[in-house]
C-alpha cells in the first residue's frame, strides 16, 4: 500500500507498516525523499472483549503530535471516521476506516 497524502511536511504517502504484535494493522507516513516514517499514524490499543478490527480499519491516535495529520487527511477523503473509540487511561483512539 502506498497512498498519496498532504500532510504538515507537505507530499506524503501513507504505508502499510505490518501489524503489531497483537495483530492490530499498523500505518506510517514517509515522504518521497525520506523512507524514515515521518509519523506513525496507528496505535496499538486493546480492543473491548478481545474482538479485531475489520478489514481496512485502523485505530488511529488523533491526539498530540498526530492531531493536525489526522484531521487533514480525513478532510482529503482518505479515511472514514466510524465514530467507534477506543478508550486507554487518559486517551481516546478513534477507528477508522480505509475509502480505498
């Protein structure tokens, strides 16, 4: 997977990263010049009764450094919001969902 963004950095591509080692689905962000991840757009949160994601969903951190990337690339259409959360000590991860 390799997906044309905008992002904060400008021209990006979101990359499949693997899964981490609960088998949650993990994304990064690299720029053409640079393959270091720019952000890693995934977080690896326990899902309520141990129950997995649907293909093409991810859990997302929209918070602190990610908060401006996140909302960008919803406002590009990429993602979908489903409007579930995922709640861990003082944060919130929203689940999204892949449009392509």
């Amino acid at each position: 997977m390799r997906i044309p963004c905008k992002t904060p950095c400008g021209e990006a591509f979101i990359v499949d990263a693997g899964t981490y080692e609960d088998g949650t689905p993990a994304l990064r962000i690299v720029t053409e010049d640079d393959p270091t991840p720019w952000c890693t757009l995934t977080v690896c949160m326990n899902l309520p009764n141990n129950s997995k994601l649907p293909p093409g969903h991810y859990i997302v951190k929209t918070w602190s450094e990610n908060a401006e990337t996140a909302n960008m690339l919803l406002e590009q259409g990429i993602f979908t919001d489903t409007g579930h959360r995922v709640v861990n000590g003082y944060v919130e991860a929203e689940i999204w969902m892949l449009n392509q």
